[in-house]
C-alpha cells in the first residue's frame, strides 16, 4: 500500500524520486512437512470427526503426495491443527 502511495505522489510531480526496492515481503509457505504427515495419515473418519469433507479430504491428500508447494486454506488449516 505505501509504494502505491509513493507511485502516486511520484505521478502528481509531488516527490521527484521512487524507490521500489524498498521492503520485500517474506512468504511463508503453508505446507511443512508435519502438516503433509498429518494429512496423509488422516483416516476418513478422523476427517469427518474434525468437519472436513470428503471431497477437501482428496485434494489435501492429492496435494500433499506432489513435491509442489500447496495451501491449505486457514479454516481447515485450524481444523487440523
């Protein structure tokens, strides 16, 4: 939001300079490898106790298998735990 800001003021003649390499935002990934375990371990009934779905239950697994990056979205993210 504030290089947004900056870009404006750079645009109205405002400031006469503009930096973009300001800070650079860190990324967490949202799959770690306790969070794959935990997946791929959940039985269909654990799932079900919990509130997920059958359905969210096969992508999180069928994500959790591929060497890719995943997210898990916060809502079953807390179910999990």
């Amino acid at each position: 939001m504030n290089k947004t800001h900056e870009l404006a003021r750079y645009l109205l003649g405002n400031s006469e300079s503009l930096d973009f390499t300001g800070p650079t935002p860190t990324l967490v990934g949202g799959d770690s490898r306790k969070t794959r375990k935990r997946i791929l371990a959940l039985s269909g009934k654990e799932a079900r106790e919990l509130g997920i779905s059958k359905s969210t239950l096969h992508y999180l697994r069928k994500h959790a298998r591929a060497d890719r990056p995943f997210e898990v979205y916060q809502k079953v993210a807390a179910k999990l735990g």
